[in-house]
C-alpha cells in the first residue's frame, strides 16, 4: 500500500491557498475590466483614463458625440444589467421556496429513516466500527444541500454581474479595435471561470473541514452528509438552466421574428420592444444558466469521487491527502487555468478576426496539455501507489497510474468533445457550410441538413464517452468514472471563460447597434460572436459530457446504496425502466419547447401590439416599453419551469415508491443514455444555425450575393 | 397439462385454409377495383360499363372531353407505374447481390460452426436427444432466408402493383363521389393487406411442412432453421425501406421546393418535372418499403414465438396444435380483418368528406374488438390450460389464460398507439392545429411546435409498450412478449388496407392534377388524402410498436442462445454497448437525412434547370424531362441505401466479434430503447406537419385569410 508523499498538513494548506489564489486571480480580471470607463462625466477622476479615452475617438469615432455613444451604452448596460438582476431575484424567490421545502424534505426522510435518532449506529460499510446517529446526519445532509445550492446562486449571480458589467465596455473597446474587445470579454469570462471554479472548491473545502469538527474519523457518515452539496448544486442547476433558458429563448425568438422577418430592422435595433428581454436573455440563460449547470456538474463529480473514497481505503485507513484526490485535482486545475489565461490575455495578442477561434481553440489545448502534467503530479503526489476503492460491495485493488489513466482520460475525452463540437459548429468547416448551402433551396432542406448534423455529431462524442467509462470502470469502478468527469471538469476555469464570452459579445454586439454606432463596430463585435457561438456549443459539449459521467457515478453510488448488485436487462421491471426512462428526455424537451414556443407568441403578439399601437416606434421617434417584453419573459419562465423541474424531481420518487429499486435502475439508466445523444445533438445543432446564419451573413456582405433570407430568422431560434 | 381441443389435423387445414381465404378475398377485392375501367376505347366490350360511365360524366364534368380525360389518366398510372416497376427492379437487383451474399454467408457461418459436420448431434436444449446435422441446419436456414427475402420482395411488389392499379381509378371514381373513390382506395389497400397477410402466413406454414419431411421430430432444429424466413424478411424490409424512403422523400422535397415555392405552381402540377418522381415515391416508399417493413416484423415476430415454442412444453412433448398457436393467431386475423373490411365496404357507405376518418377510426377499433374474440377462442381451442415456456434456461409454467392476455395486451397497445397517434396527426385535434396556428409567427414556431409534438406523442406509446414488455414478460418470459408482438400485428390486413390506402389517395389527386381535372376533384382527393396522412402515421405507429417488441423478443432469443444469463447495466462492457447503441439511431438518421438531402439538392437544381432550359416549360407548352428526375431519384436512393444499410448489419458483427457478446446485448438494449423514441417522434412530427399543412389550405380555402404560407412548404418534407 505505502503512503502519499504529500503530507495531510500540505494538502490542507495547498486547497484553499489554489482556491484563494483563483479568487484574487478573478478579482484582478474584474479590475483589469473595470478600467474602460463607461461614463465620461467621470473623467475627471482619472486623467490618464481620460487621455486613453480620447484615443480611440480620434482613432474610430469621429463623426460621433463620444459622450452620447458612452452615456447610451451605460443606458443600455443598466437596463440589461436590472432586467437580468430582477429576473435572477424573482426567479431565486420561487426556486428558494422550493430548495426550502426540498431541504426539509431531505430533513425529514434521512431523519425518519432511524427515527430521528440521537444514538451512534453502526457504519452501513464498516459494521465493526460506531458513526455517528441518523439525526445529525439528516441535519448535515440538509446544511450541505443548502450549501450547495446557495454556492451555486452565487456562482450563477456573479457571473451574470461580470456579464453584465463587461458587455458594453466589450462595445467600447471594438471602437479601438477586435484584440481589445476580444481581452475585456475574455477577462470576464475568466472572471465568472474561475469565481465559480474557486468559491465551489473552497466552500466544499470549508465545509468538510467545518463538518470534520463534530464527525471527526467517521469520515463514512461526513462525507455521505457532504453529498447533499451536490444535490443542491444540480437541484439549482435544473431550475437555472431551465428557467434562464425558457426566458431567453422566447425573448430571442420574439424579437427576431417581429423585428427581422417582419419590420425587416436588424438584429439588436433599439426600436424592437423585445431587444432588451433578448440580451437579458444572454445573461440568464447562457451566462447565470450554464453557470449553476456546470457548477452543479462539478459539485456532483467531487462528492461522487468523495463518497466512493470515504468507504475506499483512503477513508478507511483515514488517508487524508488521498481522501483529498478530488479536491487536489481542481485545486491544480486552478492553476493550470490560470497559466493558461495568460497566455490569451498577456502572452499573445488578437490583431485580426481570424484568430479568435484559433486562439480559444490554443485555450483548450493548453489547459489540457498543462492539465496531463498537473494529473500526473498531484497523483504521484497525493496517492499510495497502490490502495483498495469500493466495487458494488467488494474491494477492488488499484495502483496509482491506474487513477491517473482515468482522470487523463475523462480530461481528454473533453477536449475531443469540444474538438468535434468545434468542428461541427464552426462556420470554418463543412459541416456548417454545407447547412448554410442547404438555406439556397429553402427553409426545408436547412432544417433536415441542421437535424442531420446534430444527429451526427452525437457519434464521436458518445465514443469519446464511452471510452472515459470503459476505462474508469475497468480500473476504478465507479470511482474511475467519477474521476474521469472530474478531469473533464478540472479545466472548468477555461472552460467557462471561453463559454461565457459567447453571451458577453454577444451582448456587445446589441448594444453597438443599440447605440447607434458605426457598422464597423457591430461587424467587430458579430465576429466575436460567432466565434462565441461555436465556444457555447463547446461549453455545452463539455457540460453534457461530465454530466453524462456525473450522472453514471451518482448511478452507480444509487444502486450501491439501494444494495442492488446486477440491473439485468433481461428483466421486466428493469427493461421498462429502460424504455421509459428512455422516453423521459422527449417528455422534458417536449415540455420546455412547448414552452419557448408559447412564451414565444406572447411575445410576438406583445412586439406587433408596440409596433402597431406606438406612434413613431418605427421611424424611431418614440421608445418601445422594454418593461412589458422583460416581465412576459420573467413570467412564462418562472411558469414554466415548474412542470419540466417537477418531471425531473419526482420521476425518480414516484418510480422507486411504486415500482421499485430495480425499475428505477432501469429508468435512470435510459434517461441517461437517451439524454446525452439528444442533449448533444440538440445543442449542436442550434449552435450549427446559428453560425450558418452568420456565415450567410458573412457570404451576404461580401459577394452581395442573394441566399434565402427568411432561412436566416429561423436557423436562430433553436 | 392438458392437450389441446383442437386437433392436430384440423390446425393442418384450419391454417392453409384462413390463408387461401385471405388470398381469394384479396383477389375479389382486385377484380372490384379493376371494374373501373381506364380506358374509354375498350367500351364495347362491356356496355354496362360504358353506360355506368357515361352516368359520371353527366354528374361531374360536363364541360371535359371524357375521352381525354381518362386517356390522360392512364397516360398517367403507366408512367407512374413503369417509374416504380423499374426501381423496384433495379432496387430488387442491388438487394438481390446483397442477399445472395449474405446467404452464403449464413451457410458458411452456421455450416463452420461445426465444421459441416453431416452427423447428427445432441440437441443444444435436450441434451438427451439427437438433433439434425449442422450441415442441414446450415442449409435449411439459408432456404428460409432465401424464402423470407423473396416473399418480402413479392409483398412489397404486389402492393406497389395494385396501389398503381388503383391511384388513376381512384381518381376517375373520384369524378362520382368522394365515397365512391374512397372504397377504390380502401379496397386497394386492402388487396396489399390480405395478400401480405396471407402470403406470409401461407409460406411459412408450407416451408415448416416441408422443411419437417426431413427434420421429423427434431422440433427444434426445424424451428431454428425456420428463423431464417424472419431475418430474411426483415433484411430486406431494412432496404426496401430505406430505399424507398430516401427515393419518395428527396423527390417530394425536390418537387415542392421548386415548384410549390419558387414557381408558385400548384403540387402535382404537370408541368413540374419531378412530378412523376414524387409519385413514383409514394408507391415504392409508403406502398413497397412499407409493405416490406410489417412483413418483416410479421415474419420476425412468428419466428421467434416458434422458437421459442419448440424448446418449450409444446416442442418437447410434440403438441403441434400448441406449438403451430402464433400461426393459428394469424390465421384467425385474417378472417376477423376480413369481416372488418366488409364493415368499410360493403356495411356502411361514405358520403362526405367528414365521414372518411371515423370510417377508418371504426375499422381500428372493430377489429380489435372482433379480434380479441378471436385470441380467446384460439387461445382456449388451440392450448392446453397449463403448460411451461423456456425462460433462459428454466422452465415457466404458463396458464393459457395468461397468454391470452399477452396477446391481448399486444392487440389493445396496438389501438392505443394508433388512437394516440391519430390524435397527435389528424387535423381534426387541437395538437395539428397548434401547429398550424404557429404558422403565423413564421416557420421558427412551427418547426418548434412540430419537432415538440412528436416528442411529446411519444410518452403514451411508450407506456403501452412498457405495459405490453411488462405483462407478456411475467406472464411468459420471451415468449409472451413474441406473442405480444403478434397481437398487435394479427390485425395487420386492417392496418394495411388504411395504410396503403393514404399513398394511393395522395397519387390519386396527383393524377387528378396532372390531367388537368377540376378542382372539385381535386378537394376530394386532397380530403382521402388528409385522412390518408394519419392513417400512414398510424401505419407507421404499429410497426414501429410492433418492431420494439419484435426487437425485444430476438434480443431475448439471442441472449439465450448465447448463453448469457443476466446483462447487467453496471458492467462497463454492457453500459458503454448501452450508451453507443442508443447512438445508432442517430448516426442511422444522420444518413438517412443527409442523403435526402443531398438527393433533394440534386432534384432541385435538375428541376430548376428544366424550367430554365426547357423553352415554354412554365406556360404549359412544352412536356418536361420526367425520366431524369426519376433516374435522380432512383440512383440516389440505391447508392444512398448501402451505407445505413452496412451499418445496421455489420454493428453486430464487428461489435460482437470485437467486445463480445456482453457488450453486444448492451448495443441491442440501447439502440432499441433509443430507436423507439426517435422513431415515433419523427413519425408523428412529420405527419403532423403535412397535415398542419392541409389545415391551413382548407382554413385558407374556406375563410380566404392570410396565414404564412411559406410555412406550407417546408412542412410537407420531413
């Protein structure tokens, strides 16, 4: 067996100083942002920012009044910046509801397991030896899920505020040129990165430290208490994701279909009533949204991987650097992501268009290859060269290389998920070339070549996943796999910064025609965008990808705990499982689609009201009322939520209370593999129109040229 | 245990004579069909006709030449015709080096097993007992595959001949009536039904007699070999499908897209060159492949119920009534579908519009009635009232009440998933019309609504074959599930006479339009043709019913030959087999789609062509080239079928060879629990589509409003 080179004082040190450091490195980011000065009335303050100011004037704008242009940019900011902050609080309101009944729900059932006891029991896994009682674990289990589920509020929220806070000095800054706008969205994507990445290490860090105190070496009862920060991570992340992604979808649909295909004004034109709720949208669907996704993702991976240990013989033999692997792994993925970020922000440059989407490609490279070295250390370091992890009730024997094959593997799976999702998305290859190309013969042949494509975008991913279980399951059982999301996520700082600056430019873009700036701006900015469209649809590879593994090692840790030692296929109740669990991903998509598609027609109705009973709305005379838009879209989300949350929630309740263990084995299992292929090709399918839209528009300006047009407002919308 | 009240020798009539009946019924339905006569020259030879002739003139279309119109209309048919004939031929050519191939591979296979040993061996169930050689089980299976392959082929033909036979007299009957042209169609349809039906069970039932002249009493060996009739069969339904549908699908496209949108002609206008390809389409595609498509699962599912039969009690103790029970099903829904057809035709008559979908709604629910009779008395003459089923190694003791009820449950899942998808399909129901409504916000809305539709007709089919799965399966393991399966295909004369009955109605007002009728006739078979969309979907719904639970019972079949006693989810061998299986659809869809698409491409700019090239194309003057747009069609669709074809053939070998069978099942798992769903939903969102697409021209027609109609075309396609 032999013991980690690193000694348990090192690893309580090396965590939360990496956490630390990620935070002050995110804070640096913010500064760095907060220097362009969105208000010229302030000047004064700082006469250097002032001279800088007037550089760019001189260098783009000099047919405009610069104070106009800056005072309607921060105009715009704000009102994104309030339509997003009072969504994000109405919808914490009902979703706080909910988490507060959930958490007494949890309470409740973990308490009346044992009754409410008081007295110590003997371990589930370790019979021989005393844990702690039922009551305490019900109470540490519904801290941990409130924990969990508050740290991913915050993660949701800051991000939104960085967002928000960048968007239009991203417009700014495409006044002085694309390498500049490029920096301030990427900074604040790095912002949101490693905000998120660092707080979710550190309050896990924090509360297993603060739990130990009253657990002490029963690290079994600790760390099945420490789970329930996970569920309230992806408790939150359901809502997030399904609420921010209702409300931007409608917002997006409605603008463009009223404003682009019937008033024929562009995308993002101040005179659409709908253009606020759009880029609201943005900032609580793709930025807070995705943000508690992957934040949930991540919470679940580390706690997965910490249960398994803590009956492992990390925790039986209380190894605490092993017992830490997990942690350790972010911690390094930190650091790794913070070189990494350098090299987009200080060690090269972006002077052209062209190298964006080469640059955020470098970004996953680097951090995974920068990644591999760190693996490798932190598992020669933390880990005995060899140990026993839990296998369904057995102990299974495994060496160190082993683990770090795994958690290599999970990282690189990613970055070919994210590779093969680039290619598929991206307006540089084929694939979207060729959707572009099917828009010349009608709306009709883009839908199926866009169907198409996301079909067969799911192959090579799915391999790539597949892989990642075959060898953590080999090596590690379960934990293997929980490992290999880990390492999926453990580059989660880049990964989320090259995410999050999709919405920011995409945000910069509305608020440059907003504004009314020059078209070489806007054309600036829809280049970053696109390149962000194509880093959206990677950031989603990857969060369905560690989800896919996430949810197979919480598969896993189920059925170890509901002590069920084979699913057999060939079974009834588990094949039915399987058939309808396979079924329930098209109920949910049906449901949220349902959903966009009515909020939707709210909105369009609402737009065409404006646009019909305004007087001089379209000359540009009279301001739309922004405020009804933003309030149809808060509504619809928050109502619609609840049914597709409530399916997710109390499916796997109402299967195992009716029908048992073993159907639900075989309900989760189909869900599972059903949802990781439409999840995939969902996503890159809409992620691949909405690049031939803007290829197309590309094809458009410089051939002028003629190519359906009315294609171009529906490849958006999905 | 009991033996069974019917005799051995009253099951060897009872079978050859509900077959023969169903032959004869079929021809009598022809002979119907073909009184209506095409060709005006040939009065003389019977005046009664002439004159029944002359009454339609006088009613409906007094100012047309009579002489021409019916001229035009078999000018019309035979091109139609020899379009489809010479696919088919060249189709059946391509397929027919494939399955000479692949029967040389079964025998090289099945025969090196045991290296073309010609001694007989010990049975693989009894051990006990001496069963045939390998040589001549290698040599029988390969004739059974041969002859499932040939009767796939001759039903699939037969319907494309009879559903050509009868589009341009459904059209003439048309000028009479719209109940007059519904019963050509209707009976039409039925023809294919009861041919297929019948054929299928009529080979079979002669291939066992024959094949047993040689096995004598070695029961399993004879029904080992007699599987080879279902692989045959659905191997070729595999390419008969995909074939046709490529070819039907990229010529609607091609026609539509040109035609409809960017000439702004009427669909089927004759001046349109891929006209004749569109229709040539409907009959190889929705008649042939469809035709096919049911054989094969009729086949499969009759195989693996005999199978597994021949190593149960009824095998072993040699009780042929028992064991012959899925033929006598069969048998028995020949004549109930057959009581059921007189309801349509000769009972009750259609005389409006409005009446044609409930007429075909009575037919679904009549004979399921009836033949739910039918089960009960088979089930009480034909089994003994207690006996046992081979349940992966044991024996089951079965009650024949119970399969009695796994029959039932099949039959009534069947309506279940017809009414389901009726009202998901028909125009009649709010969900069409939703998707209608979303026309007006554009062709975004629709394509949300339509895609969320087809997900959400999913769940309730899902559940009725999860409560088929479950009940056959604990009443009587695989066997009950293979029964199950028949169930709902013993009433597949019905289901095919009002499935094929909707592509000869859409060729019917092809023809219509092509001759240049009036429009009255035209809304007339436009109406047979609206019904004809959701009985297609319908159509389409229990097959793809009846083929999940096909699938399963091979699946359990082929477990148990391998030996495999549990596939347990929480290997990894299995669980990446599960996860890449359900994969396979997609990647299957990818292809299939991309090859319409890329055909539908090639259609356009040939069709584009013509009307550029073609001097007084647009003006009627001049016949367009309708031969080239059939050979587009056809050479794609050949050269396009191998691929997806290759890749649900080779998967199981390459996977199986390579990860062996373990990760083999988990493959079979997935790519069933995956393919149902995306299946189903694209069946339905397609038929909702095309009729949403009929609601707004009759909303149109009957208010004169403004509803998107550029929407219109992109419905049809997919």
């Amino acid at each position: 067996m032999g013991a980690a080179i690193l000694s348990d004082l090192a690893t309580e040190i090396l965590i939360p100083v990496c956490a630390v450091v990620g935070i002050a490195f995110a804070l640096v980011q913010w500064s760095l942002v907060s220097r362009v000065k969105l208000s010229p009335e302030r000047q004064t303050s700082s006469n250097n920012s002032k001279n800088g100011y007037n550089d760019y004037l001189i260098e783009e704008e000099e047919g405009l009044n610069d104070h106009n242009v800056a005072t309607k940019c921060a105009d715009i900011q704000s009102a994104i910046s309030e339509g997003a902050t009072s969504f994000l609080f109405t919808e914490y309101q009902y979703v706080g509801v909910f988490m507060v009944a959930f958490a007494i729900l949890i309470f409740l059932f973990l308490g009346s397991v044992e009754g409410f006891s008081t007295k110590s029991q003997p371990c589930t896994y370790s019979p021989d030896k005393t844990c702690k009682p039922a009551l305490a674990n019900a109470i540490f289990s519904t801290v941990s899920f409130i924990l969990g589920a508050v740290t991913s509020v915050i993660s949701g929220f800051l991000g939104m505020k960085i967002a928000t806070f960048a968007n239009a000095r991203t417009t700014l800054e495409a006044r002085k040129g694309v390498g500049k706008a490029f920096i301030v969205a990427f900074r604040s994507g790095a912002v949101m990165g490693f905000l998120l990445a660092a707080n979710g290490l550190l309050v896990l860090y924090i509360a297993i430290n603060l739990f130990k105190l009253y657990y002490g070496d029963d690290w079994e009862g600790l760390f099945e208490a420490i789970t329930g920060y996970g569920l309230g991570g992806s408790s939150m992340a359901l809502f997030g994701r399904v609420g921010g992604g209702i409300y931007t979808k409608a917002a997006d649909v409605g603008a463009d279909l009223v404003g682009k295909v019937e008033r024929n004004i562009p995308e993002d034109d101040p005179r659409n009533p709908a253009v606020i709720a759009d880029n609201v949208g943005d900032n609580v669907g793709d930025i807070a949204g995705m943000g508690s996704d992957l934040f949930g993702s991540y919470a679940e991976s580390s706690c997965a991987a910490l249960v398994v240990a803590s009956i492992s013989s990390f925790g039986i033999n209380h190894d605490l650097t092993a017992m830490c692997y997990p942690l350790l792994i972010s911690s390094i993925g930190i650091i790794v992501c913070l070189i990494t970020t350098l090299f987009a922000t200080d060690f090269f440059e972006i002077k052209a268009v062209k190298e964006i989407e080469p640059a955020l490609k470098k970004q996953l490279v680097i951090s995974t290859a920068l990644m591999t070295v760190g693996i490798a250390l932190v598992t020669w370091l933390a880990l005995p060269s060899s140990f026993t992890i839990f296998n369904f009730g057995a102990q299974k024997v495994v060496k160190n290389w082993e683990l770090f094959l795994c958690v290599a593997v999970g990282l690189w799976a990613g970055l070919i998920i994210g590779f093969v999702t680039e290619y598929y998305t991206s307006n540089a290859y084929s694939p979207v070339q060729d959707v572009a190309d099917s828009c010349r013969t009608g709306a009709a042949t883009n839908v199926i070549f866009g169907l198409a494509l996301g079909y067969k975008s799911v192959i090579i991913p799915i391999f790539a996943i597949a892989g990642c279980i075959f060898v953590g399951f080999s090596f590690a059982a379960m934990y293997g796999i929980a490992v290999a999301a880990l390492g999926m996520l453990s580059t989660i700082a880049t990964g989320l910064a090259i995410d999050a600056y999709g919405p920011i430019s995409d945000n910069a873009g509305g608020i440059a025609e907003m504004a009314g700036m020059s078209h070489r701006i806007r054309e600036r900015t829809d280049a970053l965008d696109a390149a962000g469209n194509t880093t959206a649809a990677i950031g989603k590879g990857f969060a369905i990808g560690s989800a896919a593994l996430v949810s197979l090692a919480l598969f896993g840790a189920f059925v170890s705990r509901a002590s069920i030692s084979t699913v057999d296929v060939l079974t009834p109740k588990v094949f039915i499982g399987l058939i309808v669990g396979a079924m329930l991903p098209y109920w949910f998509s049906a449901m949220t689609m349902k959903s966009v598609g009515s909020a939707a027609l709210k909105m369009v109705e609402e737009v065409r009201r404006q646009f019909n009973t305004i007087p001089g709305l379209m000359e540009g005379h009279a301001k739309p009322d922004y405020a009804t838009c933003v309030k149809i879209s808060t509504d619809a989300s928050i109502k619609e939520m609840i049914p597709p949350g409530a399916l997710v929630m109390l499916t796997p309740l109402i299967v195992g209370v009716i029908f048992g263990v073993e159907t639900l084995s075989g309900v989760l299992a189909g869900s599972l593999v059903s949802g990781v292929q439409i999840a995939i090709s969902a996503s890159n399918t809409g992620g691949a129109w909405d690049n031939a839209k803007k290829y197309i528009g590309l094809v458009l300006r410089s051939m002028q040229g003629h190519l359906a047009p009315k294609a171009q407002s529906r490849t958006r919308q999905l």
